[in-house]
C-alpha cells in the first residue's frame, strides 16, 4: 500500500493514477477519514494522559470525591471515543488497502493494447513447413493427456508424459544455473498461504470475476498462484540491517489458478490452464537500489530466453494492464510461429514499497533510520509456456522438435523430444 504521507499531499496525482490503472477508490474520502481518525486519536490520548495525571494525584492517598467524578466522566468519553474511532479505523484500513500503486510518468496509459515494444530479438522469419500447434503435436506424440486430467480433475488439468517431463526439468535445471550465476538462492515454497500474506502480495481479487486464488475450505489457506507470494511473506514483520540487502531468491513452484473467464483461441492447450510449474525470481532490496535491480531481472529472463535461441520482444506494460502492485513492469513475449505474433512468456515488476508496507517488511539505513524495503519479481521460467515455445520454433518439417544445445548437457544428450 501507498504511504498515506504521501497520499495527503498528492490527492490529484494518486487519484489520477488509479484511475489509469483502472481503479475506482475515493481517495478524498480517505483523506478525510485519515483527518477524523487522527483527530479522534489525538482526543483519546489526550484523555488518555489526564486520567494517567488523576491516577498518579492519588498515589498514597485517598482521592477527593471532585476527582473520582472527574475520572469517571472522562472514562465515558474515552469509551464513547473509542467506539466512535473504531469503524473509521476500519473504513480508513479497508480504503488505504483498495489504493493501487503508482506508476512512473512515461508509463504508457490505456489498457493492453497500448503496451509499448521495447526491442526485438531473433528470428521470426516464416518456415517453409506449417508449424503444428503444440497441442496436436504433443497429442500425437502421447506426451500431453488434456482428456485423463478431465477425468481426474477437471477442464484445463492435465497430464504431461515423457520427453516433455524431461524437457520441463532440464529448463528448471537451466534456469537454476543461470540465476545461480547472478546470486539467487533457490528456494522450495509452500503452495499454501494464508490471507494475510495473499493480501500482502496484492492477490486480493477486487471481484469475484478476477478472483484466481482457490481456497481451502474451513481454514486459513490459499492455494499459491505464484511462488512470489510466499515469499513475499517470507520475510513478513522482519526488519533487515543494511548489510543484509539485498536478498535474491528463486522460488520453484507449482502455481494454481483458476483462470475465470479464460476462454479462446489462446487459451488452447497448455497456454492457460489451472496449473503449471514456475521458476520466480524475487528480491528485496533499498529502495534507491530497486531500479538498478529491476533492469537486472529484466536482462537475467532476455539471456534465459537468448541462450534457448527463442524469438521474443520485449514489451512495457501500460497503465491499465499494470495490476494492483506493480509500479513498472515489463514482459518478455515469445515468438509464435503459430500464431505469428507474440505471445506472453515472462514479466518482471517493480513494486516498490507496496508489498514491504502491507507485510511490515523493513530495513535500518547506514544512519540507523528504518524505511520500507522494495520488492521485485520476475518470471525465469513458466514451464508450461515454455514448452510451447520450444516444441512452436523448434520443430522441423519432418515433424520432430530439436532440444534446445543449452538444454542437452540436462536431458541425457537427447538431441530430439
């Protein structure tokens, strides 16, 4: 959440940026709730101190009837005071959580269609063959059960068989190496968490039409949509030293949505489906450091998808397309011989301080003063989007898909899946 310091003094601007996000929150209510609670505050401790002044008069001796009238009276307004503070501290809570971040002024505004390209890399040149979709391939070939996953669980579970099992743990192996290289402690997560940490994270649906986090009935707990929500709570009501930062983690996990409404052309097959296995890089860092990591992550997932030989662009995100958290984002987008356009593979975001505030995540500076940390996330490898890429720009016309030369030295040689 957004320091309500700040939201004071730049009503306009933070309204305006929800707005371009796509958020409807009454930030003058807010403010003026702010005002009233910190009146009702003040009240209250100044009854407070004079019922603490009364208490010590009549240390070691009897009170005089004047006083014990006056504490009781001033009792009763503290209570009444107290109830009357209750309810606002709840709408200002409930109103302060609803504010999404901001967003830097060269951020494109509109919705996804005005998601700005960056740059291109590789070659999306046309084939001479037609490119069989990754689902009648992987079909044919007896490496992906859409069908049993049905049967067992339901539409968009599925099995995966074979070379692509194989694939798939190479590219976790692959992935683990590069961002080894760069200082990311591999991390194994628990895939449930409580509200507390979803809402942290900022995986609180604002509907039940975007809600994608399944919850356990009868108990505090969500099945994870990401490994980044863990471990944003990872370090949930810890204060770091300055020497401790930064703290780099790659997170492996499954991931569980519920994709509502998910339904078309690109959601076939393994593009959209309720579960799949993710790499997620995060970090937390100082703030005036969240910058230079942000450009970091963004070019540790471009050399991932460099070394793999994919085709890809790398995209800005636009206001509207942003989410709750995000402060600037990128994704890195896959080239569909398919489709012949891209499609969505990673995303890297800087969330600044909105995660740390919500989990009471902070740091203490060189000059002893404590600040809020900032926390990052990135994708280095969503499995199941992966594979399409490889099996979509390296397959042949004889039908067979080539492994990726940095993948062999993980998958016993193997030369084709």
């Amino acid at each position: 959440m957004l320091d309500i310091r700040f939201i004071r003094e730049n009503v306009d601007l933070v309204a305006e940026k929800a707005r371009q996000k796509g958020y409807e929150v009454d930030i003058k209510r807010l403010v003026e709730v702010d005002k009233n609670r910190r009146g009702l505050a003040t009240e209250i401790e100044r009854i407070r101190a004079e019922r603490n002044e009364l208490a010590d008069k009549a240390k070691g001796g009897q009170p005089v009837a004047e006083d014990i009238e006056k504490g009781k009276q001033l009792k009763e307004s503290l209570n009444k005071l107290e109830e009357q503070l209750k309810p606002l501290e709840e709408e200002y809570d409930q109103l302060l959580r609803s504010v999404p971040n901001i967003m830097p002024d060269d951020t494109p505004v509109g919705g996804e269609d005005s998601n700005r390209e960056e740059k291109k890399w590789g070659d999306t040149s046309e084939k001479d063959f037609e490119v069989r979709d990754h689902l009648a391939w992987a079909e044919e070939k007896g490496l992906l059960d859409f069908e049993r996953g049905a049967k067992v669980a339901g539409h968009k579970f599925y099995f995966t068989k074979g070379s692509l099992v194989e694939l798939e743990i190479a590219l976790l192996q692959f992935g683990l190496k590069v961002a080894g290289q760069q200082g990311f402690l591999p991390m194994l997560v628990p895939h449930l968490t409580n509200s507390r940490v979803i809402d942290g994270a900022g995986f609180t649906a604002r509907s039940a039409e975007e809600q994608q986090i399944y919850k356990a009935d009868g108990e505090d707990l969500n099945l994870i949509a990401t490994a980044e929500i863990p471990l944003t709570g990872y370090h949930a009501d810890e204060t770091f030293n300055d020497a401790d930062l930064p703290r780099l983690y790659a997170g492996y996990s499954p991931a569980y949505r519920k994709e509502a409404g998910a339904y078309g052309k690109h959601s076939r097959g393994l593009y959209r489906v309720h579960q799949f296995n993710k790499l997620e890089l995060y970090v937390f860092c100082k703030p005036e450091d969240s910058e230079n990591w942000h450009q970091k992550m963004v070019a540790l997932e471009e050399d991932l998808c460099q070394q793999l030989e994919l085709p890809y662009r790398l995209v800005r995100i636009a206001a509207g397309d942003l989410g709750a958290p995000a402060y600037k984002k990128f994704d890195v987008e896959y080239w569909s011989p398919v489709d012949r356009s891209y499609r969505e593979l990673m995303s890297c975001s800087n969330v600044t301080d909105y995660q740390s505030r919500r989990l009471n995540i902070r740091y203490k500076d060189s000059s002893g003063r404590t600040q809020y940390v900032h926390t990052l996330n990135g994708t280095a490898a969503a499995m199941s989007r992966m594979i399409i890429a490889i099996i979509e720009n390296y397959q042949r016309a004889d039908g067979s898909v080539i492994v990726p030369e940095v993948l062999k030295p993980y998958i016993g040689g193997r030369e084709t899946l």
